[in-house]
C-alpha cells in the first residue's frame, strides 16, 4: 500500500480593509463579489448607511442619517443591490 501526502491549496492572498477610521459602526458585510462592503454609521445619535468600494476605499451613502436601527441587511448574489 502507498500512502501518497496531499498538501492543501494555498490561500488566497487578499487585501485587510481596516473600518477603524469609520466610528461608529456596529456592524459591517462584505458583498458576495468580494469587492464592496456595507457598513452603518452612527453621527449624533442618528443612523446611515454606507457602501465602500475595497478597492479604491470610495464610499457613498445609500441611506440618510435617520432616527433608526438598520440591522441585518441583504446583498444580491450578483451585489448589485
């Protein structure tokens, strides 16, 4: 009997896109294309969302500050909505 050792495919490497300097958030989703990711902000007690392409770190709201509590957000699987 022969045993033969696979090794496992190496990982791809990807970049880390830190949120750190975007506070306050409490929650953040990376997108199925891997390239944007939805976060919400918190600025005197009012809440909005926002995409940011990974990439390039562009960001654009898709949500007004508002008195509310948006959780729980859904991507397309195509992330374009």
């Amino acid at each position: 009997m022969t045993v033969t050792s696979i090794s496992p495919p190496p990982f791809n490497t990807e970049s880390v896109t830190t949120l750190s300097n975007i506070t306050p958030h409490q929650w953040a989703y990376l997108a199925p294309d891997g390239d944007h990711i939805v976060f919400d902000q918190e600025r005197d007690s009012l809440e909005s969302v926002w995409v940011m392409n990974r990439r390039n770190n562009s960001r654009w709201q898709i949500l007004e500050p508002r008195n509310a509590s948006y959780r729980w957000p859904t991507i397309s699987n195509d992330s374009r909505y």
